[in-house]
C-alpha cells in the first residue's frame, strides 16, 4: 500500500511573543486530547449512514464509527504524552484531492505557533501550539484549537483510490484497505509537531525564525544544522537525498532497536573506478537474488547496442562484455525482468539498471521471472553519469571499476553510517512530504513515513516506531 499521505501546513499564526501568568505543571503520565467534531449536520462525523460494527468498532452509524476511530487513535497519544492542558483537535471530514488510483488521505498541522514563551527550552524558535501548552502549562489561546485535521470523504469511491476504503475497526485488520486509526495517528503526530514550519522549497523560515524541529536537522554533506544554514543552503539541503539526519538524541538512542541492520548498496572500487569510487544508494529488485551481505561482485561493463536497453537478446561485443561481469544498463523500452533476464543469458553475474529521468532516491525494480537468479539493482541517472565517466577507458571484456551489490550489514535501514536517522529528502521537492517526514528507506517501516505501509503498527514507541523519541527530542 503506497497511498500518499500530505501533510498540508496550516497557516500559522505568528504571535510575536506572548506572556501571562506561569501556571506550575502538574506531573502527569498522560494527556488529555479532544476531538472537536466540526463536520455540519448530516455529513462526516454526522453521517447517518447505516453501518455494521466492525473490528472492534461498536458504532452504527458511518457517523460514529468514525468518532470513534479518531478517539482511539486520540487515546493512543493521549496514554503516550505528558500534559496538564488537553489537546483539542478541529477535525473534519471531507473531500479532498484524489484521482483513480492516489488520493490524499488526510492531512493536519498545528493551528498556531509560538516562540520565545517562559519556558521554552530552545530561544528564538517556533514551538506548535500543544508543546507550547505542555511546557508554558496553560493554553495560551483558548479559543483555538492546537491542531487542525482533514480527512478525505471520498475514499474508495469512484475515481478516490476507486475501491479502497478507511478501515473503521480499532484492530488493524485492514486487509486491503487503509486503516484509519493508523491515518489519524500519522496525522495527529504532525499536529503534535512532526513538521517544520520552515518552507523547505525556498529554504525561508517563517518570520525570520526556524522552527525546533531546525535545530535537530543536519545536513551530512555541508555539516551544517539548518538554524546556521542560509536559505539557498536549506533549499539545497532539502533534495540532498538520505544526507539530510536528524541529531536529536533520543530518536538517535532508539534507533538501534527499531531499524534492522542492512541497507541495499552499490559499492564502487577498482584501478580505474576514480572519481567513481563510493557508495551508491540502490532501488532493489523484486525478482532475482536478493542482496546478501557477502554481495556480488565484478567490473562494470555497459551495453551500447540499441540504446543500452538491452531489450533483445545480447550479441556480439554486448554479449562478450557483459559475460561473467556486472551489466550495465539503461532503463526504457521494455521491463526490467526483461533486460536481466538477457544479460543473465548471456552471462553476466549481476545488473544495474540506469535511470533515464533525474530524481531521487532510485526507486525499487518491479517485475516478476522466476527464471532470473542474478541480483539487479537500479541507480538515479545522475549517479550512472558518474559511473560511465569511469568506464571510458575499458577494454572489450574489463573496465577496471568493480561494482559491489550489496547489503550493507553495518548500516541500520533508515540511518546513515554514523547511525542518524534520515529524513524524506526526495528530489524533486515534494510539497507536504519532503522533510517532515522520516526517510522511505526505514525498515521496519515507521509510522511518519510519507506514505503509510501496510504493516504498521498502532504504536508510536519502540521498539516499533520512532514517532514519539522525535516529539521527545524537540520538547514533549
Ligand atoms: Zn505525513
């Protein structure tokens, strides 16, 4: 289940400062969080449609059912989170953007920001509305609600995700379906302040001041947190794909026993590798041999015939190339099972697939052959620029540049080598997604995530997830 879930920013208003009286926390393991039902009469939370209890779910109506679906999710975070002031969520049911087969489930974002309150731990940055209740100890805005949530009416009708629906039980048994309460969890989770307030296309931070989340952003490439990066830097730093980690320290302790170990790769070496010795980020295949540890390796050698699609069986100088070496190809013209299946034939221990449009990270190889037993790998286009930079001076059977496919053993699945947790740093730029989220590449798969998996759990603590260490690390 690959369903895109934006998290659409709400206009936020910007309070300058604010005071008032300091009312003394009161030491709780809980919160209290509040739906506030602001559908109209007859619609969403309100709908009378008839409906049989399921998973769990005793509602009657559509209505409720849903109610009670988002109090479950409420009550989850309510049992995670400690605050004296009660966290009221707006929400609503209703349509929002879909097409046949994508639709936006949901979205949320804290209603209002503050900074520079009594308390605050870190000065000069912009705290969501809940966390500023939770550490000022009063609500410093009664009339308005801390976070502001949107859920899509339309799913699984005709042309919303046609046929795939919100599971309104409360115990995950979603089968094909979208499991709600994990939805409003996710959400809810950004309502809370999984997001940033800095606008990650221009790199502009809100009023001239970054958000917390800022202050735990790292950029491995620059080296730089984004609090001390200049807007252009920000900008850049939100497509550096998987270099983009967050520091805070107890997303960093949790990870470990969250993530398993192996990250799919592609290790450059040789005498004549050059500037093209490193690790590559892959895309895995679903056909073949897995990667393994021990990995394959062999000289990379390019087919060139017809474009290097490799579409039709290898002959001639392709064919000697690519025998007993790792193939490389380009994407395009025909599948992917299809040109691993002819470099195997002709010999070749290993593929790599050559994205033909820029982006990243690679996607995953689709297909499925039962005859291929060699692994393939895909990488972005701008990474094959720098491999074939390497292979100019290759002989009619050896390039000198070794390829390694390879899972990385040492790597936790979401992590970088010094064990960050990555964030969802895609290029192009993804509006609503791209830095508010934890990286595709986590396995297990987390719940912040842009897209929701399938096999997610309702838990936000590890050892299933990392949602709440990240809400510990900016204040929670
Ligand atoms: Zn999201």
């Amino acid at each position: 289940m690959k369903n895109k879930i934006n998290n659409l920013r709400l206009a936020a208003i910007v309070s300058a400062a604010f005071c008032g009286l300091a009312a003394a926390p009161a030491a709780e393991a809980a919160a209290t969080i509040v739906i506030v039902n602001g559908n109209a009469a007859g619609v969403g939370f309100n709908d009378p449609t008839i409906v049989a209890p399921v998973g769990g779910n005793p509602g009657t109506t559509l209505g409720q059912q849903r109610l009670n679906a988002f109090q479950a999710a409420a009550n989850k975070w309510g049992a995670t989170l400690t605050s004296s002031v009660s966290i009221r969520v707006l929400s609503t049911f209703e349509p929002l953007t879909c097409t046949a087969t994508g639709a936006v489930l949901g979205s949320a974002g804290a209603t209002e920001i503050f900074r520079d309150f009594p308390g605050a731990p870190i000065a000069g940055s912009w705290y969501p509305k809940a966390l500023t209740s939770k550490i000022f100890g009063a609500d410093p805005d009664p009339a308005t609600a801390d976070i502001r949530a949107r859920f899509n009416s339309n799913l699984g009708n005709a042309g919303c995700l046609t046929g795939v629906f919100f599971y309104l039980g409360l115990d995950n048994n979603h089968g094909g379906n979208v499991d709600l309460v994990t939805v409003l969890t996710h959400e809810f989770g950004h309502g809370l302040g999984f997001q940033t307030f800095t606008n990650g296309s221009t790199g502009a931070q809100l009023a001239g001041f970054p958000s917390v989340w800022d202050n735990f952003l790292q950029d491995q490439t620059v080296n730089l947190h984004w609090t001390a990066m200049t807007d252009a830097q920000r900008a850049a730093s939100a497509l550096n794909t998987r270099k983009l980690v967050w520091t805070g320290a107890a997303v960093t302790a949790a990870a470990p026993g969250v993530l398993s170990l192996g990250v799919p790769l592609l290790k450059v070496s040789g005498p004549a590798a050059g500037a093209a010795t490193g690790s590559y980020a892959v895309g895995v295949a679903s056909f073949g041999a897995a990667l393994s540890t021990a990995g394959v390796s062999a000289d990379i050698m390019p087919v060139t015939a017809a474009g290097g699609v490799a579409c039709a069986p290898l002959t001639g100088l392709d064919a000697m190339a690519v025998n007993h070496n790792i193939a490389l190809i380009n994407r395009g013209t025909c599948t992917f099972n299809v040109k691993v299946k002819n470099a195997q034939d002709a010999g070749a221990v290993g593929v790599i697939i050559a994205d033909n449009v820029a982006g990243s990270p690679p996607p995953d190889l689709g297909g499925t052959d039962a005859t291929v037993t060699i692994p393939s790998v895909r990488i972005t286009l701008g990474d094959a620029t720098t491999i074939r930079a390497s292979l100019a001076k290759r002989s009619r059977t050896k390039s000198g540049v070794i390829a390694n496919l390879t899972l990385d053993g040492s790597q936790l699945a979401g992590a970088d080598a010094f064990g960050f947790v990555q964030m969802y740093t895609p290029n192009p730029f993804q509006g609503g997604s791209s830095v508010s989220h934890y990286d595709t590449g986590a396995f297990r798969n987390l719940l912040m995530e842009p897209a929701i998996n399938g096999d997610l759990t309702h838990e936000v603590t590890p050892p299933q997830d990392l949602t709440f260490p990240l809400l510990q690390d900016i204040g929670w």
